[in-house]
C-alpha cells in the first residue's frame, strides 16, 4: 500500500517535471526565433511599390495580398528583399517576390500580388458634343479618377480644353485628349475665297467656294467659281487658298 503510494507520488512528480520542461522549452524556442507577420510583410511590399513606382505616393492606392501565414526566422538581422516583375513604370495588378534572409543567410522565398490604382484629373464630357462644336463649361467638367491605366495625354484642366472645338463626336462621361480636339474653323463650308496661285513672281487668282469648313494651314476642298473646278488648296488666312498653278486655270 505504501509502495503504491509512493509511486503515485513519483509519478506525479515525473509529470510536473516534464511538464516544467516543456514550457522552458518552448520558452527557450520562443527566445531564440522571430516572427515576421502577414502585417509586415504587405506593408514592406506597399513600401517598395511606392518608392519605385513614377508617381507622387499621395496619388497611389495599394493593396499587397499574401495568402501565406506569419513566418518563424531565426534571430538575428532580417532582410527583406522584394522585386516587383513585370516593370516599373506601369500601375494595375503588379507581382513581387519577396526574398527573406536572416544575418544574410538565406531563409525563404514568397511570391504575392499587388493592385495599383492612380489618382488622376482628367477633363470629361458632361454631354454628347457633336464635330465642331465648341468646348465650353456648358459641356465639360473636371473629375478625378482612380484608374489602372494613367492617361498619359489626357487633358488636365478646364483651361487647357476651352477655346478648341470638337475634332470628332464625343460621347458623354469621354475622358478628353489632345487628339479629340482641334482649333475651331478659320472659314467655314460656303464661304467665298481667293484662290491663289504663285509662280517667279507671278500671281493667279480666282474667286472660289469653299466646300468644307477649313482650318489654318490645313488643306481644304475649294470650288472654282469661273472654271466650276474642285481643287484642294492650302488656308492661308480667312481669306485665301493658296493652291498650285495648274489648278487654277
């Protein structure tokens, strides 16, 4: 009875004392390692994004996923090396790698996805605007965008679009570009024009109808009055329509 007892007691005692040795175990485990979180990870990755990539960090919406879980390193100095693939000077969706090392030993490679959106102000149409038709406030409105794909020529301000007519039919809600417009008519379709012709020093002119609307410098069709001829010719002002000398006569 005694001895059962005792044994009982021992016993016990064993398993407090595996139990005491489990826990500085896993204390002294704990002491000697490190953990890098999912937190730290994503926000190295918004980092290095942000001081690659061309724009002001202001006008950057970054998100990073990681699908992994927090990593256990070795202690020592940690060393984050993140690459993004795919080019530098391009938002939208963005892979990384990220390259860990621990007092410059390496430790483990992970790959995670990256969405970039830039902030933008661009010049919309606020209703359909017909060819020709001027730009105005009436028409137009600046707006900022979130987007993966930064106009790189899209016009920046209400200023930079008055004044300019149509170049095509626009849509509403149709982010403006350059290419969209162009200066208003000098003349316009019907008008009557000099037609000129010059040669060493010698002038031919002739009355002309314009048969489009025309713009400076630009070529533009023009009826011959006395030889009912159409001829294309130069807009030289509001005026004249220089065109080569054959074609007058």
């Amino acid at each position: 009875m005694i001895f059962h007892k005792n044994h009982v007691v021992l016993n016990s005692i064993f398993y407090a004392c595996l139990c005491i040795f489990s826990i500085l175990g896993s204390i002294a485990t704990a002491s000697e390692s490190q953990v890098l979180t999912v937190e730290e990870i994503e926000k190295g990755a918004i980092d290095k994004l942000a001081s690659i990539l061309p724009w002001d960090r202001e006008l950057l919406e970054i998100n990073v996923y990681y699908e992994g879980e927090d990593i256990i390193l070795p202690p020592g100095k940690k060393e984050l090396i993140y690459k993004a693939r795919g080019g530098t000077q391009r938002a939208g969706r963005i892979p990384l790698t990220l390259q860990i090392k621990v007092n410059n030993h390496f430790q483990k490679r992970i790959r995670l996805n990256s969405r970039v959106l830039v902030s933008q102000e661009v010049v919309k149409t606020i209703r359909t605007i017909r060819k020709g038709e001027m730009i105005s406030n009436d028409n137009i409105q600046l707006e900022t965008i979130k987007t993966e794909r930064p106009w790189k020529n899209a016009i920046r301000s209400i200023d930079q679009a008055l004044g300019y007519a149509a170049g095509r039919n626009l849509p509403i809600g149709k982010i403006l570009t350059q290419k969209f417009l162009k200066k208003p008519a000098l003349v316009n379709r019907g008008d009557k024009i000099l037609i000129l012709a010059e040669k060493g020093g010698m002038k031919i002119t002739a009355p002309g109808i314009l048969k489009e609307d025309g713009y400076a410098d630009a070529m533009v069709q023009v009826l011959n009055i006395e030889s009912k001829k159409l001829i294309y010719g130069r807009l030289v002002d509001a005026n004249t329509v220089r065109v080569d000398r054959k074609s007058v006569v």
